[in-house]
C-alpha cells in the first residue's frame, strides 16, 4: 500500500479531534483561557448542550487586533516561548492549539477588546476557512462563540451523548473549575435561564459550600501544611461524615483541577483505613500550591494527569497531616452490648493501624464481578472457606423452616452480630446484610406484583442538589416515581419528596435519595433496568443497620424473614449474612478432642 502525504485540511481536522471531542472541552479551554486572561467574571452560555452554541464570556484584559490574528494559529501561545518554559509552566492553557483546534470543526467568533485601546476587534471564521476582522465596539475582555460544533465532522457528531449527559458534564467541570478559583465569579446559562452562578469570595469553604452543599461543607475539618517549596491546603470528612461514593474527592495543583495519581489516592485511604468503614469513602479536597519545576502537567494532552517529582515527598506530608487529625478523632471507647448481660464498655488505649496482624480472621476481603443477583461477590482466602457459610449454603436438604424453629438466640454483640445455637453449629449472623437481603426480595416481589404499598409523608421532605446532580436526578425522575418514590421538582435546584415505599420504614428519604443519585452518577451509562434495580438496592441499605440495638423477638423475626428468600446467604451487594462455626471446631480449638 503507497504512502500518502496528507493534506493541511486533513492534519488540522484530525488535531482538533485530539483536543476536542465534545462540547465539555470546548468550554473547559475557553473558560481556562479567560482564567489566564486574569477575568474575575466568566459567564458560559449553551443551547442544546453546546451542540448548537457555546458562547464564552469574560472581563479579562482582552486581545488587541496583532495578538487576535495570531491567536488561532496553530501552536500560537503567549504561554511559552521556548521548550525550557515547559518546566516552568504556571498558566492554565500552554501547547497553543485549543483555539485552532475549535475554529476547525466550527463556525467561529471572536470579540476582544483591551484596557487601553479605544475600540476592540471581531474576528469570524467558517470552519478555519474565509477569515474576517473588523473593529468592534465593546467592553474590556473577551467574547468566544462557537456554533455548530462538528458541522464539517458527522462522525464525531455521531458519537455525543444525550443533551441532558453533555449538558451535566459542561456544568460538572464549571463547578470543579469554580472549586479551584474562588477569586472567580462564574455563571452558566442554558437556553437562556441560569442553571450555575456562584460569585467571587476570598474563602475557598464558602466556595465549596455554594458548589458542593452547605450540609457537606459544614462538617469539612481543615489541615494547612507549609514545607519548603510545596504547600497543602486541606478540607476534608472526618469518620462520622464518611461517603457512599467518591464523588466528593477533588485535586487542585496550582489552581488547575487535575485527577489524583494513585499514589496519592493509597495514601488518603491508607489514612483513613481504621477511622472509615470498607463500603464507604472520604470526602476530600486538596489544594496544592508547587513550584511548577517539581510537577510535569505536559504529560496528557486534556492536562488531567500530572506527575511530582518527589513523589515521596507529597504522599509522606498528606498522609502524615491526615493520619494525625484523625486519630486526634477516633472515639477511645467501643461499646459492647448483649441482649441478655450488661458488660462494661471496653477502653482501647492504642490505635492499630493494620488489624489483619492481631486478628485470627481477615478483614480484607477481594472483589470480584458477581455471577448473579449482586454487584459484588466477597472471596475468602481458602483457608478460612471451611469456616465460612459456603458448604452451609450449598445444602440442598437444608431446612430453613426447620432450621428457624429450632435455634436459640443468645443475644447480639457489638450492636452489629446476631449469635445463635442451633444443634452442634454456632451462627453468627450480621443483622444489617440480613436486614438488606429482606427488603430488597420484598421490594421485588411488592414492584413485580404492581402492589408498591406507600406511606405519605405528613411534611415533605424538600432538599435541593448541585446543578450537575440536578440534572442527572431530573433525567432519573420517572424511574424513582415507578418503584414508589414520589418526587417532583420544586424550584431552582430542589426537589420534594411526599411519598415512599412503606417497606423502608422510619427513614430520612430524601438522604437516601441523594447517595443514590450519587451512586448512579458514578455510572451514568448503565442500562434503565440496571439503574432501577442499582436504585432499590441502594434504597434496601437503610436497613436495620450495625450499631443498632435488636431485641430477641425482632432477631427472630429478622432470621425468619431471611430464610424465606431466594438468596439468604448474601446481601443484594453480595456480601455475606451468616457465619458458621461448628462444635467440633470449638473442641478441637480448645483440645476437648
């Protein structure tokens, strides 16, 4: 096959398909280029999610007519000069091609005027093609619009998501934009009707309050650490305000948002590793202020990934100011109670950091994609298999109604575990996995059968979300509705909620709803009938739960409830509900026989 020498066209097409690849991008390299223009209000402007127009707004100090003519010229920047700036790099926007890029797979506008000229310029360009400047009278700053986007490319048009998807990730990276640059006003707008504003402030929490919540801000503790030639700024969950999910975990390097290197994400969960539960997360934001010759930003070309050169270095002060404050946080007592004896609460005077070493029995476990009817299925080590519930639950004869009538609860321990005897086997059963496996067959039988049975709230429960959750939530309404959930949108960014399925009991509905919706935008490409039942599983968690007192009668209950269901052995997440050891276990651990 001859080798061909491209055409012009052709090379800039497929370099503006490596910046840009949907609306979100356009709008990221737009707003950061205004950022490094010093503007202290940036306002973006959609319709149809950006597919239609996007239109970038902002009070820097602006192009004057040479600079414009320049500025979409590939590799044209006024970032660097020459390759050793590359290590010295302190703006946000460097490599020269975004507007390039965008002008190629758009029809393209810009209007920028600077501080001491008397009138700015306007510049138009059809699809990097026919270019046009003409004077233009305007404020100080910059205006961008770009509309049709992928006009002259159908193929990558082809491959955007749905408006609601595209629009939620151009407000996602604003808001996460927005977190790093608190000096900042920024607005969005939406077919005309504001859909994000948070203004300019001095703090970095009340930034973080008007994006991200003021309930999750208000329980933020704060760690500054000042070393050398590197500075952290921490705001983060303490072991009472952990997460359902990552979603709340951000990492600013010099004002740029950035994904955390893995390195740094082992050590914020080596950190919290006895002061967070394994099925829950930190809430975490770190503000990192470096000399741009210890970090490489140049290594991806969307500038998400970076690297420390001393990595080291950074991990050993995180992990060092986040291992302190939270041991300074962990409760010294644990309390221990039985349903039928009162013991003394038991005072540990140390803090293990790695508890495989002192206990008989592990406390990891490895997740793998299950099979069947959970997310997850936990494998034990081998050794311990002949332990654990995988013969009982393979019995074939075995009798569950039998089983049920016969055993004897001899009460709970550490608010979490079920002990009961029954025959020559001791059962210890975790109330809330068995609790969770209960209401989730029974919320399955109650939506299969159309009979969703409801309790109306006397005062409902109102609460409102950051404008990207807002969305996704909006787009999930009418799935939370047919599984007896009933909300509707009240206004701004809130919902109400005045009815749910009776099943749950006493619960805080709308909380649950909120970890559920973040649960779903972790994976917002799953298949609806996956997203329902993601929905009633994460429901069926706000179960009877660990630390909660269970009284003989209700244990009963509960383990009665258990072996009526299809699969007692797990809960709907996989994790198992019982444990059994047997008596010649005990006999032969204790040297009876």
């Amino acid at each position: 096959m001859p080798i061909n020498i491209l055409s012009q066209e052709t090379i800039n097409r497929i370099a503006a398909g490596e910046v840009v690849e949907r609306p979100l991008n356009v709008v990221k390299e737009l707003v950061e280029n205004s950022l490094d223009a010093n503007a202290s209000s940036i306002t973006v402007e959609i319709e149809k999610s950006g597919k239609k127009l996007i239109r970038v707004s902002d009070n820097g100090f602006g192009m004057d007519k040479k600079d414009l003519e320049l500025s979409i010229l590939r590799h044209s920047t006024s970032k660097i000069k020459n390759f050793d700036d590359l290590s010295h790099v302190s703006s946000l926007g460097f490599r020269g091609e975004a507007l390039a890029s965008i002008a190629n797979v758009s029809n393209f506008k810009m209007k920028t005027k600077t501080r001491i000229e008397d009138f700015g310029w306007k510049l138009s360009i059809y699809g990097n093609k026919d270019i046009e400047i003409v004077p233009w009278s305007g404020a100080e700053g910059t205006i961008i619009e770009v509309k049709n986007l992928f006009f002259n490319t159908p193929a990558r048009q082809k491959f955007l998501k749905s408006n609601y998807i595209e629009r939620s990730k151009i407000i996602s990276s604003i808001e996460e934009i927005s977190l790093a640059n608190q000096e900042t006003t920024f607005k969005i707008f939406s077919e005309n009707k504001s859909i994000f504003s948070t203004l300019k402030t001095d703090k970095k929490k009340e930034r973080i309050s008007d994006v991200l919540g003021e309930n999750f801000a208000r329980n933020l503790r704060n760690i500054k650490v000042e070393h050398s030639r590197i500075s952290l700024d921490i705001y983060f969950t303490g072991r009472n305000d952990s997460l359902s999910s990552r979603k709340y975990q951000y990492l600013f390097v010099n004002s740029r948002s950035v994904n955390y290197p893995k390195c740094l994400t082992h050590c914020i969960y080596k950190a919290y590793k006895s002061s967070t539960l394994f099925d829950r997360h930190p809430g975490i934001l770190i503000y990192i202020i470096i000399a741009p010759s210890e970090i490489d930003v140049n290594i991806h070309p969307t500038k998400r990934e970076i690297k420390f050169a001393d990595e080291n270095g950074v991990y050993n002060l995180l992990f060092r100011a986040l291992k302190n404050d939270l041991i300074l946080h962990i409760p010294s007592q644990i309390p221990i109670n039985l349903l039928h004896n009162n013991m003394s609460n038991y005072n540990f005077k140390n803090v293990v950091e790695n508890y495989d070493e002192i206990l008989p029995y592990p406390t990891t476990f490895i997740k793998e994609k299950a099979k069947s009817n959970c997310d997850y299925e936990y494998n034990f080590p081998k050794q311990y298999i002949n332990n654990s519930t995988s013969d009982f639950a393979k019995q074939k004869e075995f009798d569950h109604e039998g089983f049920c009538s016969n055993i004897r609860i001899l009460g709970q321990v550490f608010w979490t575990y079920i002990i009961v005897e029954n025959y020559n086997y001791l059962y210890i059963f975790d109330q809330h996995a068995a609790a969770e496996r209960v209401k989730y067959e029974l919320y399955l039988l109650e939506l299969n059968n159309q009979i969703i049975k409801v309790q109306d709230l006397l005062i409902p429960e109102i609460f409102s979300l950051p404008k990207s959750t807002f969305e996704l939530l909006k787009a999930n309404i009418n799935i939370f509705n047919e599984i007896g959930i009933n909300i509707e949108e009240f206004g701004g960014n809130s919902f109400r909620i005045s009815a749910y399925p009776a099943l749950l009991g006493c619960v805080s509905i709308k909380e649950i709803v909120k970890t559920i919706i973040s649960d779903i935008e972790e994976d917002k490409n799953i298949e609806i009938y996956q997203r329902k039942d993601k929905i009633i599983r994460s429901a069926c968690h706000a179960s009877i739960k660990a630390g909660d007192k269970i009284l003989s009668i209700e244990a009963k209950k509960l383990l009665n409830d258990l072996f009526k269901c299809e699969y007692p052995f797990t809960c709907p997440h996989g994790r198992p509900t019982v444990y059994r050891i047997s008596l010649k276990e005990l006999e032969k651990f204790f040297k009876r026989k």
